[in-house]
C-alpha cells in the first residue's frame, strides 16, 4: 500500500523547504519526480541529490507552466501527481504594504496554482486519473499573523479554489487536496530569527517544529491510488498547534 512505483509527479517549488520534503518522499515511494522551480541552481542541484529531473518554472507565468506539462508528456507519456507548492511569504503590515507588494504574493501563492492544475488537467483527463496536491497553510484558512495579510489571504483563497476545483473533477478519476501546514523548518522559517523560531515551537503542542519531510508524507498519502475517495479535503499537519484555548492549555 501506498507505493508510487512508476508514477510520475511534478512538484513545483521543490528545491527547497517543504517542495524538496515533498518530493524526497515522493521518490523514496517510487515516483519519478519532476522538480520545477524558479531557481534553477537549487532545483538542480536538489534532483541530483534526490534522483529525479528538474525544469526550470516561473509559476507566475501561464505559458511556462504548460511548456512544464508538455515536456514531462514528451518524455513519460503520462503524468500522475501535481504537489502544487510554489510559495513566497515577505512580511509587510497593511499600512505599509504596496500594492505591487499584494499583487506578487496573489499572483505567485494563488494565481500560481490555479495556472499549474489548470496546465496539469488535459494530460490527467487523458487518462481518467490524477491526484493533485496543495500546499497551503493554517494562516489564513485558520490563523492569522501580523504582517501576513497578503499571505493569509492567499491561501485560504487556495482553498476556496480547490474545493470548487475538486467538484469539477470528481467525476474523472482526479482527486484536488491540500495540505496545510504549521510552522515548519525551512530555510524561510529560519530567516524569520531565532526568537521567531522559539516562539512558534513554544505555541506548538508537541514542542517543535515540524519538518518538511512531515508534510512530504501527507502529501504522498494524498497522492496514492489509496486516497481515491478523498478530494476536496484539507489535512492540517501542525503538531497540534491550533488546538489550545490558551497559551495555559499547552503548559
């Protein structure tokens, strides 16, 4: 059970943080994985240590991620899994946010996912099958921070997406989830500080941080044959940490 053997997947974002614990785990199931992200250094040197392939992809743009689909087509004949994970987060309070600010989180969290599942369909519909796979978040959808507005609302927009998304495709074998992480270990979490890092893994239940690899095995879940009647859903992988009434609940 849960084996990818001979799938193919396309995990964008995945040179880094979570895409590359999402596609780590997706490899050690069996897929041949795709890595498409917007740094080509990283993403290179990602699927080199992991043994999968890489193309270079700006999420942002509606062309690239067709050419995307298209060359993973030219070269398997098929394509199974979309880990749709591309994601920015830079912090700016509403008053100070400029709109070009708002307009590049939109357009790379939410307009950059509707652009890869709407790339990605044809080739699923082909074959009456796929699974598709979001990363959003709990802030938004859930939480809230200071200084991610942008943010937050990308991604419970995310979600509004999918579920309309995934009633479109019921009917034909693909299934739309997403995945919503808690404060997990990245090298963009880390960026934040040290105090910022205390501070969530103090808010979290299990007293830590999660880490990619953490989501990477929700998802793969989410992509596995197995899961063939679940769509439209939202698995939260936070540690427990939006359970507490009060900071004393966790003491």
């Amino acid at each position: 059970m849960f084996a990818l053997d001979d799938q193919v997947a396309i995990v964008t974002g995945g040179a880094k943080g979570i895409g590359k614990g999402i596609a780590g785990v997706l490899v050690k199931a069996g897929a041949q994985v795709v890595i498409a992200d917007i740094d080509a250094a990283a993403g290179k040197q990602t699927a080199e240590a992991l043994g999968a392939a890489f193309e270079p992809l700006d999420v942002t743009d509606r062309d690239g991620c067709q050419r995307v689909v298209e060359t993973v087509m030219e070269r398997h004949e098929r394509l199974d899994i979309l880990c749709s994970n591309t994601g920015i987060f830079p912090q700016a309070s509403i008053e100070k946010m400029t709109p070009e600010e708002w307009e590049q989180m939109i357009a790379v969290n939410l307009r950059g996912t509707f652009f890869m599942v709407q790339a990605v369909l044809p080739a699923m519909r082909k074959r009456s099958y796929g699974r598709i796979v979001i990363t959003s978040s709990i802030t938004g959808a859930i939480t809230g921070y200071p200084g991610w507005a942008h943010y937050g609302a990308s991604k419970a927009g995310q979600l509004g997406f999918m579920r309309s998304a995934a009633l479109e495709c019921a009917k034909e074998g693909i299934t739309i989830n997403a995945v919503m992480p808690g404060n997990i270990r990245t090298e963009g979490l880390e960026a934040q500080g040290e105090t910022y890092l205390k501070e969530m893994a103090a808010s979290v239940p299990v007293k830590d941080l999660g880490a990619p690899e953490d989501i990477g095995h929700a998802a793969c879940f989410l992509a596995t044959p197995e899961a063939r009647f679940i769509t439209g859903q939202t698995l939260i992988v936070d540690g427990g940490q939006i359970l507490p009434e009060s900071f004393e609940a966790i003491l």
